[in-house]
DNA sequence: AAGTGGCTCAACCGCGCTACG
DNA sequence: TCGTAGCGCGGTTGAGCCACT
C-alpha cells in the first residue's frame, strides 16, 4: 500500500501561500521550531499539508536563504559542481550557503543548462556534443581530443563507483565508533559514497584513475563546438613519490581549464562569464561563498604564476588544493570533520 | 489593445530511505 | 522481519509575467 500524497487529504489548501500563512507559519517554528513537519499545520492553525509547509520553509521562509540573481561565482561553481556530483541539487546547495536545492535546480534548467546547451555542450556530460565535435573533417586533432574528454569522463565514473564499493563498509565501521549521523547525512553519504578513511586517504583511487588515463597526455588539445581550441599545458606529471599528487593536478589543472573555457566560449565581448584565470575568483564579496572549494583560485593563480612546476610552495599548494577538492566531493570542510552533515 | 508564445520559479508529486514499533 | 510514519530528494507542473506581433 502506498502513502496517501499530500493532496488527498480533504479540506487543505494548496497552489501559492497567502502572506498570512507565511506569517503563520513563520511565527510558530520562531516560537516552537518546526519538530514534526506532520503535525505542524494542525498546531500552526494552516489548512496545509505538513509536507507544504516543510516546503514553504527550506525553500522561501528560512532566514537564511539569500534570494535574487546568481553571481558570476555562484554560476561557475554550479557548474563544476555539476560536473562533479550530476543532479545532486542538495549536495551542490550545500556548498552555496543560502541557495536552496530548489532555486539551484531552476537556475540549472532555466539558465545554465540552455546555454551551454546553446555553446554546443552537453549540459548531462559536460562534454562537447559529438555531432558538433566529429572530427567530420578528419581532423585528428579534433578526433583526439574528443577520445581525451571521453577518458576524462571514464576515470571519473570509475573513480566515483569504486568510491562507492569501497565506502559502505567502511561507513557503518565509522558510524559506530563515532556515533549517529542524521538521517539526511546518512543518505548523503550513501549517495555520494565518500566516506573519509583515515588510514588510506581516498584521493589514491582516484588519483590512480586519473593517472591511468589522462595524465600520459601532453600538450592535448581541448576544442569546442565553435572550432575553437584550447591548448592544454605541458603535463606537470613527475615520477617521484609526488607523483600521484602530480597526476592529479595535471588532470583537475585539465579540468578546470576545460569548464574554464566553458565560460570563455560562451561569452560574446563583455558577457559576464568571461572569469577565466580572473582574480575577481577571490573577490572580496563573494569571499567564501563557496565553502571548502577554492581549488581553482589556487590553481589558476598557479598556472598563471608558474605553470610547468612543481615544488616547494606550490606543491604545498597543490596539496592544500587537493584536499580541498577531495572535502568538495566528500562535503565537509577541509581539515575539519571527515562527517558531511547537511548544510555542511 | 488583444493574442500568443516563451520564460521563470514556487509548489507539487512520487519515490526511496531510515527510524521505529 | 515486516509494516508504517516521516522526511528529503529530484523531477515535473502550471500560474503569472513579459516580450513580441
């Protein structure tokens, strides 16, 4: 037997909320907080469903939900965060402090997603679209860079479901010695599958995957539906014991740059998302809008500084970058908690 | 001024997961 | 172990707005 939905339950209301029952609403949960979504309309005196209510909430009451257009940041990490985790609204809105899954996912479909789709890019893959990208000339450049971006793609799905295997049992063993973790972080953590292990850090496999595949590539050539192209640098890969770490900021130096030119080849003169290796990355207002993802403002201002290096400074930099990008993808704040809790 | 089509986004729906009795 | 309640998530819908003809 299925749950009745929300709707079926004579009597309540439904479609757009009236300013008195925001104010309703709004007064008890100051009041009371919310407790059980359930029972909520009954003592908040709303003919709503508590799933309505719930709703009305996360999505527009709460306090702390900044509302209005997105940043040029806010788009950029929207992006690359959708490369990284799919349709993963809530996991994508934890990284924007005060976007809601729901504002983000419209801002997807209604903005980001068409224009890149416009750019000739696949807005699911985050690939160029083959037919613009054929190669029908023969070029074997164009033919060769198609194969780079479909390796990229491979090592992150291979990366994300070995994390996946790997994760499980280590994330029961981990809950019990650390205690419960709620509900919604438990299912974050089933979905994204990256639980930090203390004893092997989990960048390795994916570090592993990328080196297998795309870091044997120098001096690639990344081209768009336009028929432009980007030359990708010579490849930082070095075979010491920082190799593996090597590896790995060659191919997210890759990646970056390839949703770098996302925004270059969208742009006509003077659109706004023309950010490429900009320092406006860092601008003062937006300072931390972005919780525990600063990678590509270290590394653009690397590439830009010091491009086919490794070493001193910047090693420790890269370190500090991948770590980063490892808490982005396990969604807790570098150095900190290895636990994602939601709005982490 | 009226009609039309496209766009936006708040709200809803249905499913999956976890907790609990 | 099973059934149910409750919640959160991603996908979808549709009312309202706006630009264009």
């Amino acid at each position: 037997m299925g749950r009745s939905p929300c709707s079926d339950t004579n009597g309540l209301k439904r479609g757009p909320w009236t300013p008195e029952e925001d104010q309703k609403l709004l007064d008890y949960i100051k009041k009371h907080g919310h407790g059980s979504w359930r029972s909520l309309p009954e003592k908040a005196d709303l003919q709503r469903c508590g799933k309505s209510c719930r709703l009305r909430w996360t999505n527009y009451l709460r306090p702390d939900i900044k509302r209005g257009k997105f940043s040029l940041h806010e788009e950029r990490t929207i992006i690359q965060l959708h490369a990284l985790l799919g349709n993963r609204w809530s996991a994508i809105a934890a990284h924007l402090p005060k976007r809601t899954d729901n504002e983000i996912k419209n801002y997807w479909n209604t903005h980001i997603k068409k224009r890149l789709a416009r750019m000739g890019i696949d807005p699911t893959t985050h690939r160029p679209k083959i037919p613009s990208l054929a190669s029908a000339d023969g070029d074997p450049k164009k033919a060769s860079n198609l194969s780079h971006m479909a390796q990229w793609e491979n090592a992150r799905l291979e990366a994300e479901a070995r994390l996946v295997r790997e994760s499980k049992p280590k994330q029961n063993d981990q809950q019990k010695s650390e205690g419960p973790v709620s509900v919604s972080a438990n299912k974050q953590l089933n979905r994204m599958a990256t639980t930090y292990t203390s004893t092997r850090p989990r960048c390795l496999d994916i570090l592993k995957a990328w080196e297998s595949t795309i870091c044997n590539i120098n001096g690639s050539i990344i081209s768009f539906g336009d028929g432009s192209y980007l030359e990708s640098p010579p490849s930082i890969l070095q075979f010491s014991e920082d190799r593996q770490q090597a590896a790995a900021m060659s191919s997210l130096e890759n990646m970056n740059k390839n949703l770098d030119f996302v925004y270059d080849a969208g742009g006509s003169a003077g659109d706004a998302w023309n950010i490429v290796g900009s320092s406006s990355v860092n601008n003062a207002g937006d300072e931390n809008f972005i919780e525990g993802f600063s990678c590509d403002y270290h590394m653009n201002n690397n590439n830009n500084n010091n491009n086919n290096n490794i070493g001193g400074d910047q090693e420790s930099s890269n370190n500090y970058c991948w770590n980063e990008l490892i808490s982005v993808v396990e969604c807790r704040q570098p150095n900190t908690t290895p636990f994602y809790t939601r709005g982490c």
